[in-house]
C-alpha cells in the first residue's frame, strides 16, 4: 500500500523567535536585517546566527512597507503539456500590459520543490505568486496566501477565502464529452484519468465527476469504468495496453487530457483500430497537437489563453485592493474532429 504523503508544512519562523533566540529586541533583529545604522558587530553576529539557526525568513506583512517589485511569480505544474503554453502566454500578456514582469518556475508536481519555490518567490519580495495545478493542500494554500496575493489555477476551491482562483468549468467540460459520445450512439464509455490525489479538488477529480453524472444521467451508470494512469507523450504503459485489450468493440474512451488521449490514439491506430468505428476518443485541452490532421482529436477547449488573461486580472485587482476569495470559471466547449 502507497504511503499517503505529508501535506503539512513546518509553521513559519518568526521574528520574535528570532530576538528571543539572539537575546535581543524584535527592533534589533529588524535593523540588522535592513543594515540599520549603529549595529555593533557582536549584535549582528548574533542575530544572524540565529537567523540561519532557525530557518528565518523575512515575513510578508514587512514587505509591503518597502515598496512593491513589479513582479509576479508564476509556478508551474511541468512543461510538458503544450496546453501550458497558451496559458502561460494569456499571463504574461495582461501583467507585462500594466507594467508587470512576470517569473515562471516549475514545480515537478512534488509538494517540497513547490514550497520551496513559493518561498523563494516570497523571499524575493514578488508581489503575488498565480500557481497553476499545485499539489498544495487548502490548509497550506491559505498558509501561503496569508503572506502573498494568491492566484491558483487547476484547484476547485469555491469556498476558499484566503485566495482566488480560475478555472475552466472542468465538469461541465467532461459532460459535453461524454455526452458527445453518446450523441454518437456509445454506451460502453470509458475514462482515462490520472491517479487520485488527497483532496479532490485537481481538474482530473472535476472531469471524471462530470464524466460520472454525463454517464448517471443517460442511465449508463452500470458502463461505467475508470482507468488511472501516469501516462505523458510517448509513453506506453500498461494501463493504455490493458484499456486496448479490454474494452469493448465497438468502445469509447474519454480522456482527462490530450497528454493521455494522443498516446491513445496513435497506439490504437498502431494495433489496426478504425477510429471511431472501433474505437472513439475524446480528449480535453485542445492542444494545437490534437488539431493537426494525422492525428484529428476531438478534444474540450478549456480557452488556455483565456484562462492566463483572467487569472493575471484577478491578481492584478487582488494586489491593487484585496480581496475574500473571488472565484471564477470559464465556459468549455466541444471541438468535434476525427477520433470521434
């Protein structure tokens, strides 16, 4: 049985902590951190001994007093997905149009690389952070965003305060797949999805909940079957074997994402399948790969750039004047091609 992972995060150091450690005042540690005039060399030493001793880090509630940078951090799930391009693009265009920089790094889909990013972007005095499908608990997200503006995109979180969010209407998205495919006469209807993770708020949960009631809602509850794969492009695992050996002729597949679909689909073509007659498959993101002609994948267009310019707008207004959890979703819809 897998180990669930440790979603909590050591609570911040402050500077309190640090002048009791140093035997100093809390004003002390705050002048040797600035390079205040009149600090003797004994009491710097001491306080930057406990500084590193401790793990301290300058807090978000300073920085507001020295002024703004410009800048926005944007952090990444991996680079990978070609959806990530249009969507990073979306960002850029709307902060750059109101004098902001953006600074992209990339999270691994690991939770320590993430944290350790974000404080980095904290460290460098950003003046908001939009993270794009972090592994990041709520719990730890509003840890985070009580010391930075929040953005989050790929995170369903409506009842979430402390940070905003954007997202394609990623339900909604599954069941025009879905019920595309049943348009087209299927039944026995699978779904290829990534592997669950603590929380149930990730794209891929919403998309299989809306594959779940496309399928309830059309009395198809009883062909209903999930596949979980790690699958990316070029890739072959057992899984993609095993839904090929297994699902019935003539089947349907809908996929979370082109990142799955489009190895699918060339595997599929590979063993001889007619798609769609034997096998139709339906992908979501809509990446320029899913629309060139050999490979023709009908896919949900979830509108990347869209989705960048909202999220760099809500970001923009939370840094200019707050905000208690604005929350907003765009409208997908079906871009119908060969595979299906």
């Amino acid at each position: 049985m897998r180990a669930q992972p440790d979603t909590s995060r050591p609570r911040r150091v402050t500077i309190k902590a640090v002048a009791s450690d140093a035997g100093v005042s809390v004003a002390a540690v705050s002048k040797v951190l600035n390079n205040g005039y009149g600090v003797s060399a004994d009491m710097r030493d001491r306080v930057l001994r406990s500084v590193e001793k401790l793990g301290y880090r300058p807090s978000f509630a300073a920085r507001g007093m020295r002024g703004a940078t410009d800048t926005i951090g944007v952090l990444l799930v991996d680079m990978r997905n070609p959806f990530l391009a249009g969507l990073t693009e979306g960002i850029k265009s709307d902060l750059a149009s109101e004098g902001k920089v953006m600074m992209m790094s990339v999270g691994e889909a690991e939770m320590s690389i993430e944290s350790s990013l974000i404080d980095a972007m904290i460290d460098m005095r950003m003046d908001g952070v939009i993270l794009v499908a972090p592994c990041l608990t709520t719990d730890i997200l509003s840890d985070y965003a009580s010391q930075i503006p929040t953005v989050v995109i790929g995170h369903h979180d409506p009842e979430a305060e402390g940070f905003d969010t954007v997202n394609s209407d990623d339900c909604a998205g599954a069941q025009l797949a879905v019920e595309h495919l049943i348009a087209r006469g299927h039944e026995d209807i699978w779904m290829l999805t990534a592997p669950l993770r603590p929380g149930g708020k990730e794209v891929f949960h919403m998309r299989e909940r809306g594959y779940r009631l496309a399928m309830e809602q059309a009395g198809l509850a009883d062909r209903m079957h999930v596949i979980r794969s790690d699958t990316s492009l070029g890739d072959n695992p057992d899984e993609l074997v095993a839904l090929l050996d297994d699902i019935p002729r003539p089947g349907a597949v809908f996929c979370w994402s082109d990142i799955h679909a489009i190895p699918l689909l060339t595997m599929a073509r590979e063993r001889g399948l007619r798609v769609p007659r034997d096998l139709a498959i339906v992908g979501y993101d809509n990446t320029p790969t899913a629309a060139l002609p050999p490979i023709g994948l009908t896919s949900v267009e979830q509108h990347a750039d869209q989705l960048g310019r909202q999220a760099a707008a809500t970001m923009l207004r939370r840094v200019a004047e707050g905000s208690h959890g604005k929350h907003v979703l765009i409208q997908p819809n079906l871009v119908p091609r060969a595979s299906s």
